[in-house]
C-alpha cells in the first residue's frame, strides 16, 4: 500500500505534530460560584470537587488557577433567599454582594478577563429568567431589568456580560444601555443556543435557583431543533454580541459546528454541570480514566468549533497540562 495513514500515527511526536485541534488553558473559561458572607467552602454534592466560595477563599481559588494558566473566568452568585423578589431588584443593588466581589476581583487581578451572568433567576423569588405575572414569562418587560442588571455589573468592572436568560431582544437591549452609559468597550457573550436541558440539574443545586413553578421551555430552545440556533445568532450578532455561545456543550456539538461554519464571531460552548457530573461519577465508579476521558470531552468540544470552553473542569485539565508540559 502506498498510503498508509498510520505512518502519520506511529510516535507522539508526529501525532502531535500533525494534530488537527489542540487545546490549551487559555481556551478554557472557569465557573465559579461566590457565597454570601464568610465561612468556610461550601461543597456541591452534586457537582464533586466544586465549592461555593467566600471571597477570601474566591480569591485564593483564582491565585491557585492563576498559577496553572487560567486567565479567564465566570462568576455566579448564590443569592440568600431574603435578598429575592419578583422584580430581582437586588441585582443592581450598589450594596449587592455579587457587585462587590467584581470590583475587588478587578482590583486585585487586573490581569484576568471576568465574565458576569446576566438573568433574573439569581435573584428572582420565582426563579426564571424573566418577570412572571400570571405564570407567564414576559419578555419585553424583562428587558429593562437585564439592561440595569448588565450596566451595574459593568461599573462594577466586569469584561464580559454574559446574558443566560434567553429573552429575545436582549443582547440589543444591553448593548444600548451598555452604550448610554458610556460601556461600549464591554464585551457581550451571548447564550445564543441554550436549550431547555435536563443536564442544568446541580447548577441549580449550586445555586439553589430552580423555577418555583413550571419549567423555561417556553423560552430556552427545544433539543429537538438545531436550524433555530441560526436564528438566535443571527439576531444576536445583529444586535452587537461579541461571542455566540451554545449550552449545553456535549449533547450540541452538531450545533457548535453549525455556528462555526455560518458565523464569524467566536464560537462559544458551555461543559454544564450535568456534563461535568457524569463524567466524574463514572470516573469515581472506576468506569472511565478521567484524566484520560476528560482532556478528550473537552478536546471534542474545541473540534466542533468552539474558541472558549466554559468547564468546571478547566482547573483539572490546566493542572494535567501543566504536568505535561
């Protein structure tokens, strides 16, 4: 035979040589989730290895996967019940905790890139992304709210505002408000494509931000559809996304790829909680390697197409490739 592929197969040197995708930290975003108050860190059952974080304890985490090579990271806040209402007025509170943690995450690591989240369910006592009256998610007047949410997170410091709760409209709503209020260096990551998914089950535990009735079906994307997903681009880079994200990332790779190849922003992708967990129950099961079976879900997820990876495995995989290189 003449040709034979696996000449190009038979050392690690030639195979990483004539590798197709790589994958760095620097590809890769951070969750992390910011508890009121001080304390010790909270575990997640549900999400092993991953905490809810005081901010003494948020920034020593930062320190640590600052020194593996993670630059970029995204910030959520478990919000105490008292602080919740129908209107989420308390996210652009001056005195919000969420708030304060931006600022001095901005002052003391001026070097990172900060990402916000931008919905209502954080701080809703319905928890949806939207305004509820009568059951029903609306979504025009949503848009003010988001828009006050975005412009508190960026005279905060934020760079990157991270709108999650899938209203339409809203990308433009915030660029406008952003704009106004002299913003317009901000950077907008749209959840372009986020489906109603099952696999969002422990951030909500994380965050304890589950809908008090009903499900978001009526506003996140149907698994059953991926055309739609050039909709919601298309309107989102008309009204000035900078990124386009997909979410979840694993069960949407075919979608991932369709954004890269019709788009020419950055394609990004969310590793959800339900993704991360699976992977980390088989491993514990001694199913699965995990420092083999994780690199390659996240490197499936770079081959689709995505230029940034959110994952709750972003510190585990920055440790691994530290080790090795």
């Amino acid at each position: 035979m003449r040709i034979r592929p696996r000449r190009n197969r038979k050392n690690e040197t030639i195979r990483n040589m004539v590798a197709e995708t790589t994958l760095r930290p620097s590809d890769l975003m951070y969750p992390l989730f910011l508890n009121y108050g001080e304390g010790a860190p909270q575990a997640i059952p549900s999400l092993p290895g991953i905490f809810r974080f005081s901010q003494s304890d948020l920034e020593r985490e930062i320190e640590e996967a600052l020194e593996l090579g993670l630059r970029s990271f995204v910030l959520f806040p478990a919000v105490p019940e008292r602080y919740k209402d129908q209107h989420a007025t308390y996210s652009s509170n001056p005195d919000n905790f969420y708030l304060k943690s931006i600022r001095r995450i901005n002052e003391r690591f001026p070097e990172i890139a900060l990402m916000s989240d931008v919905a209502m369910d954080p701080y809703s006592s319905d928890g949806h992304d939207g305004l509820v009256k009568d059951g029903i998610i609306l979504n025009d007047e949503t848009l003010p709210i988001l828009s006050e949410m975005s412009v508190a997170q960026a005279q905060a410091g934020v760079d990157i505002i991270g709108p999650s709760d899938m209203m339409d409209g809203r990308v433009g709503s915030i660029r406008d408000a952003l704009d106004h209020a002299g913003y317009d260096h901000v950077s907008i990551m749209s959840y372009t494509a986020k489906y109603a998914s099952a696999y969002y089950g422990p951030f909500r535990d994380a965050l304890d931000s589950a809908p008090k009735a009903g499900d978001k079906k009526t506003y996140q994307m149907d698994p059953a559809n991926k055309q739609e997903a050039l909709i919601e681009a298309e309107l989102d880079t008309i009204e000035g996304a900078d990124f386009l994200m997909v979410k979840p990332a694993l069960c949407y790779l075919d979608v991932i790829h369709l954004l890269k190849s019709n788009s020419k922003l950055p394609i990004a992708a969310y590793n959800v909680s339900g993704e991360y967990a699976m992977l980390k129950a088989a491993c514990e099961k001694g199913w699965l390697d995990y420092d083999v079976a994780m690199p390659e879900m996240l490197l499936s997820i770079k081959r689709a197409g995505a230029s940034v990876i959110l994952s709750y495995f972003a510190k585990d995989f920055a440790r691994l490739f530290k080790n090795k290189f």
